[in-house]
C-alpha cells in the first residue's frame, strides 16, 4: 500500500470503529518510515474529525463515538510505546470520579471519551470514588477540572461534600469543577458551589472549554 | 377467549412466545445464572446463599446460582397477594387477573403546570401530588410522584415515607436502597401499625429496588431488603436494563439478561425468607444513542410483552413502567400519546397486572401533571378495550333483529337504552360534544386539566391518623436527620 492508501485507510478505520485494522497500519506506516506525529494528524484525526461532524449531523452516535475513542486509544497505546512523550497539544487535563456511594459508570465513560475525542487529557478515577481520594488527586496531580457524576439522588450530597472538602484543602481556587447526572441540574451546581453542569456527554465538551476559556 | 361451553367474555390477547421459546430463555438464564451469577457485594447475601448450595467467590462478592436452587425459589414465590391500603377499604389482591394502576414516580423534575417551564420538584410538589394522587379513584398503589429536592440528598426518602404515611389512604411504595434508611421506616411503620411486625398481615406498603447494573447489586440495596425479611413486605424488582449500554443491544439479548437477573435476584429473597411476595416490574429500555438516557419506544414495546409472559410462566405478578415513560418534552403531544398508549395497549393485552399511570415526560425524568390527567382519557378507552365482549345469546340480539326486520330504529328499542352504558364509552374528562358546543365553552386543555386538579384536590379525604402518630413520625424524622446529617 501507498502511505497516501495507508492514511485514508487509518481515518476509515476510526470511524468505522476496527481497531484490529487500525493496529495494523500503524505497524505497517511505523515500517514504511513515518513518525507518530504524522499518523496522528494525518491519519487518524481526520477520521476523528469526520466522526464528529457526523455525531453532530445526526448520521452518526454514541456508540460510533465510543468505538472511535476505543480504537485511537488503541493507536496510542502502540505510539506512546515508540515514543514516551508525543508532545501532543492538550486542551486541559480534567479527572473525571463517579462520587462515593454510587457505582453507576456508563455516563462518567461517555464524558471521558468525548473529552479526549476533543483533545483534553483525561484521567477516569472509576466509580464509588471516596471524596478523600478525589482531593487527594487534585492535590498530587492538580487537573484543570474535576467531572464529578451522580445518578443517585444521594449521591449529589456526596458531589456537594467533594466541593466543600476541596475547600476546606485550600484546593478549590486551582480547579474547575462540573457535575453531571440525571438527578443533577444548573441549580444544583450552583447551589453547590460547582463551577457547571453538564446533561450528557456532547455539553460536557462545551462546557469545559467555557470553564477554561477555550473557544471554538 | 374463553374456553368451550357457553361463551360469556371474549377478551382480547396478545402473545408473542411460544411454550418453546418461554423455555429456551428460562434454560438460557438457568445458564447465566451458573456461568455468571450475581455480584451481589453483600456478605449476608452471600453467606445465605452458600449455605443453600450456591458458588461464592468471596473476592468479588458474587455467587453463581444452580438451576436447583432457582427452581426451589420459583416454587415458594406466592403468586397472588394482598396489598393493603392504610385505609383497609382500599385494599386490593395483585395476582388475580384484575389490572391495577400505580402512580409514576420519584422523578427529579416536574413540569410547572402553571409556567410550563421545568423545574426540580420540591416538598410542596410533593404534598400536593400525594393528595391528587390519594383522590385519583384509577389508581390503587401509590408511588410518590417527585423527589423533594429541597430536603437535603440523605433525608430525601425518609422525608418521602413522612409525607407519605400521614396523606395516603392507598398502599404506599417507597425506594429502600439508601444505607440507614431501613430502621428508621420500620420505626414508621411501629407507629402507624401499632408494631412491624403487622406489616405481614397488613402489607401497606411495598418496597422497590433497582438494581439497574447488569448483573450486579450495591450492598446498601441488599442490606435494605434483607432488614425488612421478618416482615416481608411485597417487593417490586426493578432492572431496567438498557440495550446497547447495560445489555445487550439486541432484543432477545435485552429480554435474556432481564430474565436472568430477575432469577437471581428472586432466588435470594425466596431463599432468605421463602414465600415473600415478589412482583417483576418491567423497564427494559433502550439507550437513546444521541443524548444517552433511557428512550421509550416500540423496543421496548416488543420486549415487555415477552418478559410479562415469562412472568405469567413463572406464575409472579407482573407490573410495567415503560407505559409511564415519553421521550417528549412538551405536554399533551402526539408524541406523548403515541408513546403512553402503544405501550399500555399492548401490555394490557398481554394481560400485565399492574401497570404505572401516564404522566412523564423526558425518558423518565419529569413528571407532567397535565399527561397525568389526560392520561385517564386513553386508560379509559383502553380499559374499555381489554373488558372484552359478550358473545351470548342475549347480546347477538338475533330475535331483535328479527322483530325489527328491514329499516328498524334501534333508538327506540329497550335494549339500545339497556345496553348503552355498558357498551358505548364515555371520556368523563372530554365529554361528547359537537364542534360548536366546544368551542362555545370557551375552555382549551389546559383549563379542563385545571378543573380537574383542582376536582380531585377538592375532593381529597386524609387518612384518619391519631395526633400522636403524626407526633411519633415527626420525632422518628428529628432522630434521623441528626444520625444521617451530622
């Protein structure tokens, strides 16, 4: 194949979701002399792109979304292992936690993936995360912003004790926080003191740039 | 309808699965029960069920359930029960063919009748919903309608059951899912039942659980139900499994899962205290790929009708939600009567026993009190639908036709007047009328909904509840918020 085949063929792969495909020609461009930085922006990130454009058409949805992040993870994974630091740009770093008490993950992934899919650097913290160690993280990593996800009608007391907690660290002048969840609203975070509220994983993207001043 | 002899009642049924198929997802789960089992991460659970002959990995807290065991369970599960009223006039039997309607519920939002804007819902919202819900003669179980959003997250329950136990006449449903929530509702019960133990004779009130991940359970959720096992108030099991996020995304995948974690989680309970009576309430969803949430629509449709007759296999009392559920957000839509009636329609003639009452909007996030009151327009109909007909001698009227001969006036005829009121239905909310009588009235919806909520607020009786008891709540409410708010 031409590396001109090989490009075309990485951004098919993203937007119809085939890693195995994806791996390989990463393999196969890395062989013919390219460098990671190439295959990142000339190969995969249109596929990317187009991923997005059509999610935001409607052509497109989340599952396509999901397999897309499952397959440039994938891409990363083999890049970062040739090369440690990719000096990628980041928009942000954000930590995403589902909040302790509550093992709900579906939408805490979905947030994470459309974050990366938009150029921040993510870190999910998991579910059931106890506040100690949600401040615990902003302290050592010091993130941008803090997703904070709640299905729970209980658990939005715990995304309010997270905010006061960081607070009460000297913490919470350093970072931006959201929350997001069904029982979750605008009132919510800012009778919390939160920084937004995001409904679903598509605002969660538009809302972290707001918070961070990034525009479009 | 109805079997040989002579015919009374031709009622009208769906069925979707054969014997055949009933049986391959009941092996199919028997299965997954072996091969997966529940991760139920709760120690007494698991402690119950390998002292009954089930696997326990203690690292993850799960246990895989042999088919024996399930079958054991399946054998003690009651199939008809008693839910009592706290006021014993509005008692009802579940399980018998009757249908009954339950209230939509514990939504976070409600739609403002008066704004027409969203809003979180508060405690008033929630006092006034209880009694329009108390005097809605439709409906025989009682779900609190919204969440009060305004009462702090760890007294959100309790301060529900409060309101609840000293307005409703009704049987009450509550959420027990919360750690420490469970003592403190027995204490309510104590006090208006003069001791919990009661709640065996009397079962006022049921206790529903979702454990909405696959396959799993929270430890909390598990302790809540087995403290209430000396009592043994019905519970109403509650997946909602949502094809293409905590299932999979193909129907039978949906129906499989759903059927399996419903075994599982039965077995538990039947084998924690055999005979408590279970009800399987049906939410199968899909997940709407654009804004992910739960989305009604005819998936779920088709799935429900197959799980109400593993249910009916089983012989366990069925409910469904996905008839309360609309993907709309504007009241009093095609839309929302698309939704409603597609789903009720076919549930009822599925034969379902219980079944929620219209009235949310937004998946199931927002109640619309407007779509609640309209809904009696299509339950109405519906009902009407599932009575069925009479195919006897007296009503095929082949004398009369005889006596009447050609260009006969049926007006005339006793029977037209005998019949009439059986036969014809009339929506008391939109009363037959002609186009200019209608628009001489002057009045639009939303006028007749707020007739009608003002109607049924007027008409509302309390229950007849002693000042102590009221007393005793209050006190119960002071104790837990200074154990869960300090």
């Amino acid at each position: 194949m031409t590396m001109e085949s090989i490009l075309q063929s990485m951004a098919r792969c993203v937007v119809e979701g085939n890693e195995e495909l994806a791996k390989d020609l990463v393999h196969q461009a890395l062989q013919a002399g390219s460098n990671p930085h190439e295959i990142i922006n000339m190969g995969f990130k249109p596929g990317l792109d187009e991923v997005g454009i059509g999610f935001e058409r409607g052509d497109l949805f989340i599952c396509d979304l999901v397999m897309a992040g499952q397959v440039m993870q994938a891409v990363m994974d083999i890049l970062t292992t040739r090369q440690a630091s990719l000096n990628l740009k980041t928009l942000g770093k954000v930590a995403i936690a589902t909040v302790a008490g509550d093992i709900h993950t579906i939408g805490k992934s979905l947030v994470g993936m459309m974050l990366r899919l938009n150029g921040f650097t993510v870190t999910d913290l998991g579910a059931d995360v106890p506040t100690s160690s949600i401040v615990e993280y902003v302290k050592q990593e010091k993130p941008d912003i803090i997703g904070l996800s709640a299905l729970l009608s209980t658990s939005t007391q715990v995304q309010k004790d997270v905010v006061e907690a960081l607070h009460k660290a000297d913490l919470r002048n350093g970072v931006k926080v959201l929350v997001g969840g069904a029982v979750t609203s605008v009132a919510w975070a800012d009778e919390i003191g939160a920084d937004g509220f995001a409904e679903d994983a598509i605002s969660a993207v538009r809302k972290a740039k707001e918070v961070l001043g990034i525009s479009d | 309808m109805a079997g040989g002899g002579k015919v009374k009642r031709c009622m009208p049924r769906i069925s979707l699965l054969s014997r055949k198929e009933k049986e391959r997802i009941h092996g199919k789960s028997l299965d997954l029960l072996q091969k997966i089992g529940i991760q139920f991460n709760n120690k007494r659970a698991l402690k119950i069920l390998e002292a009954a002959g089930c696997g326990v990995n203690w690292d993850n807290l799960s246990a895989t359930i042999p088919s024996k065991l399930v079958e054991k369970a399946l054998a003690t599960l009651p199939s008809r029960f008693l839910k009592a009223g706290h006021d014993p006039a509005k008692d009802f039997i579940v399980g018998d063919g009757s249908l009954s309607f339950v209230s939509p519920g514990q939504s976070t939002f409600i739609l403002d009748l008066e704004t027409n804007q969203k809003r979180l819902s508060t405690l008033d919202d929630l006092v006034e919903t209880t009694k329009l819900i108390d005097a809605m003669d439709e409906i025989t179980k009682f779900v609190p309608l919204v969440l009060p959003n305004d009462v702090p997250p760890p007294m959100r329950m309790l301060r529900a059951a409060r309101t609840v136990l000293s307005l409703v006449r009704k049987h009450t449903v509550g959420a027990v899912e919360e750690e420490g929530v469970t003592p403190f509702l027995l204490e309510m019960f104590d006090a208006v039942l003069g001791d919990r133990a009661r709640l065996r004779e009397r079962p006022v009130y049921t206790a529903i659980i979702n454990p909405s991940e696959p396959f799993q359970n929270g430890r909390a959720l598990v302790d809540s139900i087995l403290d209430l096992a000396p009592y043994q108030p019905p519970i109403m099991m509650q997946f909602m499994t949502l094809a293409g996020a905590t299932a999979p995304m193909t129907e039978a995948g949906n129906i499989l899962q759903e059927n399996a974690n419903f075994l599982g989680n039965m077995t538990l309970y039947q084998t924690a205290a055999p005979g408590w009576p279970i009800e399987w309430s049906l939410g199968t969803g899909l997940l709407d790929m654009k804004v992910g949430r739960y989305t009604a629509g005819p998936e779920n449709v088709l799935s429900t009708l197959a799980l109400i007759e593993m249910a009916k296999f089983y012989h366990v009392p069925v409910a469904t939600f996905s008839s309360s559920a609309c993907d709309a957000f504007i009241s009093d839509s095609f839309r929302n009567g698309t939704d409603y009636t597609m789903c009720m329609l076919m549930n009822i003639l599925a034969g379902v026993d219980l079944m929620w009452w219209p009235g949310e909007l937004d998946g199931m996030n927002m109640v619309d009190l407007r779509g609640m009151i309209i809904g009696k327009y299509a339950a109405d109909k519906l009902l009407r639908i599932r009575k069925g007909m009479i195919l006897d001698e007296d009503h095929f009227m082949a004398d009369t036709m005889v006596k009447m001969g050609f260009a006969g006036n049926y007006l005339a005829e006793p029977s037209t007047k005998k019949y009439y009121h059986a036969e014809w239905i009339k929506s008391d909310l939109f009363p037959p009328a002609s186009w200019e009588s209608w628009k001489e009235s002057g009045k639009n919806v939303d006028d007749i909904v707020k007739e009608r909520v003002a109607g049924l607020l007027a008409k509302y009786e309390p229950p007849h509840i002693a000042p102590e008891v009221i007393r005793e709540l209050d006190r119960i409410i002071a104790a837990a918020e200074k154990a869960r708010l300090a």
